[in-house]
C-alpha cells in the first residue's frame, strides 16, 4: 500500500512536490516496504508463521468467486524481500542517475508502480489477483522501456515486449480457465489440495486427449516462458536494454523475468503430477542456458551482455524447477538478484561516466579512474562465473551437481549444456572486464579525462551490492537448501521419491568440480586470448569456419530473422490486406459510417425540399404528424400498415 501510494501520489502531485520531494517521497516509501517485508520475513519465514487473510470480496459470477486475499508464507516472504531490497537499491540510484532528466518525477513514479504489481504478484492468494499483478508488471514494463518515448528504438523495444509477453500471457490464461473448469476455484489453497485426486482426470482439447493436469501444467509453462524470457520467447529481453539502465537492473534483477521463476514455484503441487512437463520445462530451460550464453560471447554493448546473461540465468533457475528442485531455484533467484543488480548499476556506472559510451571496444583502462565500479563488477562478475565462495557458487554449482544427480537423460542433458553454458559464462564475463577496464584506453581523449565516479548514491548503492553479493550466498544457504531445513514448509511441494539434492552431495568431486574447471578454463581463454594472442583470437575469429560461427552467434541463431521474415511480414501483410483493406475499409466502413453518411445525405436533400421557409407549411406538418403518431399510440395494430405505406412510397418495397 505504501508503495502505491507512492506511485499514485507522484503521477499526480509530482510537479506540486518538485525533484527533490519526489525523490524523498519515492525513497522513504520503499525503504518503509522493505522494512515491512525484513518484519514479514522473520515472522513468517524464520518463525514458521504463514498467514492467510481475506481484505474483502471482489467479484462473483456463477461458481466464480474472486476475493482480495493475501498469502504470506515462505516462498512469498522470500521474494517480497528480494523485490523490496533491490527496488529500494535502485531507486536509491535512480535519484543520482537520473537527476539530470527533466521527467525524473515520471521515472520513479513508473519505478514504484513496477514494485507494487510485483508485490501483487507474489502476495496473491488466487490466480486471478495473481493475474492482476502479472499484466501490470507487464504494463510497468512497457512504459519504462519506452521512457524516452522521442526514441524509435525504445518505441520498437517497449512494443516487442508487450507483444510477446502477450503471447505467454494467453497461455497462462488459458491455464487458469483450465484451472476454473477441473476444480471449480481458482484459490491455491483449493486447486493444490485437490490436485493429487484430480491427477488422472482427462479432457478433451483440440481432438486430443490429454490429462488435465498435463494441460494446466503446460499452460502455465507457458505464461513462464514469456515472462522469464525462455527459448521461443526471449527476443524482448535483449532489445529492452533500449530503456535506462536502472530499469534494465530492476527488470532482470528483482521483478518482471523472476515472475516466471516463481511461478512454477508456486504451481509446484501441480507440476509433481505432470512428469512429462517437467521434462519438457528441464529441456528447454537446459538449452536457454546455453543459447544464451552463446549470444553473450560475441556481444560488444555492454548491457546486452548482461541482458543475455540474465537470460542463461533464468535458465538455470526454469531447468531446476523442472527437476523438481524448486527450493534451489528460488535460492539461485534470490542470489542472482544481488550480483545481477550489481553488474547493471555497475553497468550504468560506466555509461555515466563515459558520456553514454555502451560499446565495449571503445572502452577500456577505466580500472584507475573508476575503482570502486571496477571493484563491483569484478565481485559481481565472479559470482555470475559461480567462483568458490562467492554468492552465485552456492546455488549455481547446486544446480548443476542436483541435475547430474538426477540419473535420467533430461537432466544429464541439462547438466552437461549447462556445463557448456558455464565456460561460456566466465569468457564473456571476464571478456567485459578486460575489455572495460584493463586494455589499453580506446576511446576518445575527452570521455577518458572526464570519467569519474558517481556521488554518494551511486557509490553507496555499489558498495552494498559488492558486500551482499560476497556473502548472501553463505549466508542463506543452509537455511534455504540445507538438508533437513524446513524453511519452505508447505509453499513448495516435491514429492517423496525425489531425492536428487540429497544424491549430489555424495557425487564423485571429478563431477563436482567439471563446472568450476570449465568456468576458470573459459575465463583465462578469454583473458589471455584478448591481452597477450589478440592476433590468434583475431586469425580465428575471420577464418572461413570461425566467421560462420561468430555471425550466426552475433545474428543470435537467426531467430530474429526468421520471426521477422516467416511470422511477423505475412500476418502483417494478411492484417493489412484482409482485416484492414477487406474488413475495416471495406465491409465495415461501407455498411457503417460511409453507408450511414451518404443514407443521410440523400434523406436530407429529400427533407430539404419541405423546408419552404413559411410557418403555415411547419404548421401543417406538425398537425399532421401530431395526428398519425396519436392514431398509432392507439390503435398499434396499424404499425406494419404504416411502415408498409412509408416504404412505398420512398420506393423500397424490397426491404420489408
């Protein structure tokens, strides 16, 4: 509530507040959030205390009955905390970065609103009001892509992301009409309960007939895989780097792509009884990780890398739900939140004070003129390589060894590219670090002199995230995926014959340390390749073979092309030559507006002739008509007869 009325308040009495109060307004209200949800996190989550609570009725329809209702258990708890803690860091930042912009007030009010849909999100108790929170950070979405709306690239990004977030959003509707039709609720607490018995029931859909359960599983897979920016469905995420880069840390760090993660999450007690969807979400979040960082490899904007690198991510955590290890999905959110934050604002760190400069190659020896940045991303870079007790080792490198464990082809298929996906993480990130920071500087002599560090929000910001993104990791695991930890409780559902976490703690350590050797052999190829065999690398790079594979990387495996020339030409072509030209210009215009203005205008050049100017004729007229529709009130049964005699007599018997 405080949140939105934050966001309410500055969209209308922004300008009566000014820069600076808006900012103090914004700030206050989301630090007083986070507060609440440090409160709500101890009570509900290290106290064991999850609470359900109905605020009022909402609407009913039929057996329909939608309730405003709030569920706070341990899965909710954790994320409010993750959404709450980042938002406050970037809005924070924010306030510095864009200080400069004369539509700040607008920016932060956007920001707030970000943060409450997701709340909504993640706080629901039903899938309806989930629904609500997952179309507005959405709608959040796109007005913070297209902020700088004078720009034809952030329009483009801001409508690319709509429309295909539209495409995962009606998946997920047709889930929960599924959902509504098997269980007759759409509260969790009904459809989980109920889903064990419901298991074997079957349906009919499009001459097949699936399990229902199977159904609403992929469903909901589905509306994630839009979300969280999955194989098929991902090229808005990258192109969404077009808005500022405090939304970029907001979108890939706290809200938006996380909402697909938690998802399934949440949806754990359906996704038990459908096993062919869990293989399916574990193959296509396996390959994701290693799509993605594959992009990232030939990348030279810098926030492109790590858009891509969100991506790969997102993969990890979708590829380990889909091996029924919810809880270390959830963990790998909540720690990837941190040093992805970091690397963004760190990111922007870097555009700030190179005169917007987002090319890598013109980069370069900001290491002594921006240290504390340096210090930032080679912290948050390290995590995201899952280097040994830095955060992102302890949730990455689970993941892996859990998927290894697993003993089936779908997760040994997910373990060994998401080894692959691993080298490729620690090339391009230590290719950015290089090429920031430690070559020789490449751009031009003014960006060079002017370059320094932000003020105290910028630099406070950055501290907090290098220190979070050290130790969260260590910190939280054990209560997170220790063995035996009852953390989760009854949010997360697994069921009883999984016990692949349990396995990978007793992995042969050659198994155990393949990711990790692969990381630190990818990283020191990327390292020595650039400063010391830059000419092999560049040999490489243009040979025949090595060009076929950097161009179809760099064209992102042609899946732009192929949407643009096989999907999006002909439905617009179709659009515009049959619902447009056809429908819209054609059969509506001429049989509405065009047909009814051009009836008018012949009836009124009729009506014009009895306009003769003398007041007996209107005298006369009005007498008579007075008379005809008297006679009609009375005796009705001479309606048809006296439409009859008008249709003669304007000559259009053949209507009647």
């Amino acid at each position: 509530m405080v949140i939105g009325f934050s966001s309410i308040s500055l969209g209308l009495f922004g300008r009566v507040l000014g820069k600076k109060g808006s900012s103090l307004v914004s700030v206050t209200s989301i630090i007083v959030g986070w507060i609440f949800s440090c409160f709500a996190f101890y009570e509900v989550g290290l106290c064991n205390s999850p609470v359900f609570f109905v605020l009022n009725k909402w609407f009913g329809s039929g057996i329909l009955e939608v309730s405003w209702a709030f569920c706070f258990d341990s899965l909710t708890v954790t994320m409010i905390v993750v959404v709450t803690s980042i938002s406050s860091l970037v809005h924070l930042y924010s306030v510095e970065y864009m200080s400069e912009d004369p539509h700040i007030i607008r920016f932060l009010s956007y920001l707030s609103l970000f943060t409450f849909f997701m709340l909504v999100l993640v706080t629901s108790d039903n899938f309806i009001q989930m629904f609500v929170g997952w179309e507005g950070v959405g709608l959040s979405s796109y007005l913070l892509i297209n902020f700088w709306f004078t720009r034809i690239q952030a329009n483009k990004a801001a409508i690319k992301a709509m429309l295909i977030n539209r495409v995962g959003d009606f998946g997920l509707v047709l889930g929960i009409f599924c959902i509504l039709v098997c269980f007759g609720s759409i509260e969790y607490a009904t459809v989980f309960a109920l889903s064990p018995q419901t298991s074997v029931i079957s349906t009919s859909f499009l001459n097949f007939k699936p399990l229902f359960i199977n159904l609403i599983s992929f469903f909901i897979f589905i509306g994630a895989v839009g979300k969280s920016a999955q194989l098929g469905l991902h090229t808005w995420l990258p192109d969404a780097m077009e808005g500022p880069t405090p939304v970029s840390a907001l979108i890939h760090a706290a809200t938006m792509v996380t909402a697909g993660v938690f998802l399934l999450a949440r949806c754990s007690p359906l996704l038990e009884y459908a096993p062919s969807i869990l293989c399916l979400i574990s193959t296509v979040g396996g390959i994701t990780a290693f799509f993605a960082a594959t992009i990232a490899l030939v990348q030279n904007d810098i926030k492109r890398v790590i858009a891509y690198s969100t991506c790969s991510q997102l993969g990890y955590m979708v590829f380990a739900c889909g091996l029924s290890n919810y809880s270390v999905a959830v963990f790998h959110l909540s720690n990837h939140a941190f040093f992805k934050a970091l690397l963004f604002l760190g990111a922007g760190s870097i555009i700030h004070a190179a005169s917007d400069e987002q090319d890598m190659r013109k980069l370069g020896g900001l290491s002594k003129l921006l240290p504390l940045t340096y210090t930032g991303i080679l912290i948050g870079s390290l995590a995201l390589m899952g280097i040994p007790f830095l955060t992102g080792f302890y949730s990455k490198d689970t993941i892996l060894e859990i998927s290894y464990a697993g003993y089936s082809n779908f997760s040994h298929f997910s373990y060994f590219l998401g080894s692959a996906g691993a080298f490729c993480t620690a090339f391009y990130s230590l290719r950015l670090i290089v090429l920031c920071f430690l070559t020789y500087p490449s751009g031009g002599k003014i960006i060079i002199l002017n370059s320094k560090e932000g003020n105290w929000p910028i630099k406070s910001v950055l501290s907090i995230l290098t220190v979070l993104s050290i130790f969260i990791g260590f910190v939280s695991r054990d209560l997170f995926i220790g063995l035996g930890t009852d953390f989760w409780g009854n949010s997360i559902f697994i069921l009883p014959n999984n016990f692949s976490l349990i396995d990978a703690e007793f992995l042969d350590p050659y198994i155990k340390s393949f990711p990790s050797n692969l990381s630190a052999f990818g990283g020191l190829l990327s390292f020595f390749g650039i400063t010391l065999y830059w000419r092999e690398g560049y040999w490489l790079k243009t040979s025949k073979l090595g060009l076929k594979f950097y161009n179809f990387f760099n064209r992102k495996w042609f899946f732009d092309k192929v949407y643009n020339e096989k999907f999006t030409q002909h439905v617009l072509d179709f659009s515009y030559r049959f619902t447009y030209k056809l429908i819209d210009r054609g059969l509506i215009e001429s049989m509405g507006p065009f047909g009814l203005s051009h009836l008018l205008l012949l009836k009124s050049n009729l009506f014009r002739l009895l306009q003769s100017g003398l007041l007996y004729h209107y005298s006369l007229f009005l007498t008579v008509n007075f008379i005809i529709f008297s006679t009609l009130l009375v005796y009705p049964f001479l309606h048809k007869e006296f439409l009859t005699l008008c249709l003669i007599s304007f000559g259009k018997r053949s209507l009647w």
